[in-house]
C-alpha cells in the first residue's frame, strides 16, 4: 500500500476490494459485529477473524464486544490483549505489535474525511503500534498515529500524533506526562479467560 503525507498524515491509497475479498471482508465483518463477537470462546472468535483475513498471532486475547472493520487490513502479533467492546477501524490498515494491551472500550480509527473538500472525501490513514504499548481504558487513536514501542496512553486520552517509545501520554490531545522504565518491558501476556 503506497503512503503519503497529507496535511501531516500518513495517506494510503488502497486499490478496491473485488469479488471474494469484497464479499469476505464486508460480509465477514458485517456478521463478526452483529453477533459473533459475542460468542464466549476466543477461539471462535479469532478463528471467524482469520477466516476474514485478519492477521492474529498466538496467545492472544479479543474480549467479547470488539467491532472490526475491514478485518483484512489488521494484522495483530502474539501475546496481545484487547478488552471489551474495543472499535478496530481498519479503513487505513492497523499493525499492532506483540504483547500490546488495548483496555477496554478504546477505539482506533484508520480514517477520516477531508472536511475542506466539497465531497467529504474519505482519508485512509494507517495505525501502527509498537510492542509492549498499553493504551488504557477510553483511549481514542487517530489515524495516522504511530505509538511507539512500550509507550502508554492513559485513561481517556485522544492521540493525534505520534507517541515516542517508553512515554506516557494522556489528555485530550495526549500530552507527555512521564516516561516508563524500559527495562519494564518484558513481560509475555498469556490472558484467554474463558467466556470474557
Ligand atoms: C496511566 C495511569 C496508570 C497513570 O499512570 P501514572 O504515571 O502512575 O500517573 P500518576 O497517577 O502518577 O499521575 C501523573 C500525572 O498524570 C496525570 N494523569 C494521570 N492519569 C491521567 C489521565 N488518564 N489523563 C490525563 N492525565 C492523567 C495526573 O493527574 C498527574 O498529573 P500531575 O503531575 O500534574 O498531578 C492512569 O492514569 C490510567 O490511565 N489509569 C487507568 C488504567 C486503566 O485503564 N485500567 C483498566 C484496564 S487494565
């Protein structure tokens, strides 16, 4: 997917979803929200994802709840937890680490709309976040954003640009509030609790 820079964020330019993709994606997310998302075995539930093209690694965890848009376009590494009703906006692309926890209710946006231009054109913008990052419960992330590794983003915060590794931001827009110690950064999240 080519990336450019517009008004200081990262646009992709994807090519449109034909035939079994574009049935699998839409069609497969549209039943993964209305329902499977809330079939209480993580299993089910990541296998049903893989199955529309989202990229997950071993040992994670997606609480019940999770809303997905275009699955194919998110790829997730090992060892990862995401809480409740999480919002994965994939319009854009999301790459997400490994041992990254997303707490409950966070929303990541892939994309947005040119409010300057006569259409309302959509912007794809892709997310990317780094290993070991913790986003806290509520935390929105604009498109664009990339969290570096080990950042964390406290409760409530909109991110609308980049989180060097190892700071803590928070706030609306996220602010620096501290750094984290690196060396914390080491842990391996084994988290599937049944029916969550
Ligand atoms: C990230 C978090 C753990 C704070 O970490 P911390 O570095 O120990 O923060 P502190 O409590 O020492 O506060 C440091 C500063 O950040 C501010 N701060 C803390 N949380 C904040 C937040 N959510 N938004 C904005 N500012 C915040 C504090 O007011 C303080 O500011 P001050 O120095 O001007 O007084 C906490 O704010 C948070 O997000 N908690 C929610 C955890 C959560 O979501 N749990 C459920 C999922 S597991």
């Amino acid at each position: 997917m080519p990336v450019t820079e517009v008004a200081g964020l990262r646009e992709i330019d994807t090519p449109p979803l034909r035939g079994f993709r574009k049935v699998r994606s839409h069609l497969g997310a549209a039943f993964f929200n209305m329902g499977v998302n809330g079939f209480p075995f993580h299993a089910v539930r990541q296998g049903y994802l893989r199955a529309c093209g989202m990229k997950i690694g071993s040992q994670v965890a997606i609480m019940r709840g999770a809303i997905v848009i275009r699955p194919e376009q998110i790829s997730v590494g090992s060892h990862c937890i995401f809480g409740f009703n999480v919002f994965l906006g994939g319009e854009g692309g999301i790459q997400i680490g490994s041992n990254v926890n997303i707490s409950s209710f966070c929303a990541i946006l892939g994309g947005r709309h040119d409010f300057d231009d006569p259409t309302f054109r959509p912007i794809l913008n892709p997310v990317i976040i780094e290993d070991y990052a913790w986003l806290a419960t509520r935390v929105t992330i604009a498109g664009g954003v990339r969290i570096g590794r080990g950042a964390v983003v406290a409760a409530g915060a909109v991110v609308t640009r980049d989180v060097p590794p190892y700071h803590v931001v928070g706030g609306v827009p996220a602010k620096k509030i501290r750094e984290r110690n690196p060396e914390a950064c080491v842990y391996e999240f084994n988290y599937q609790p049944w029916f969550f």
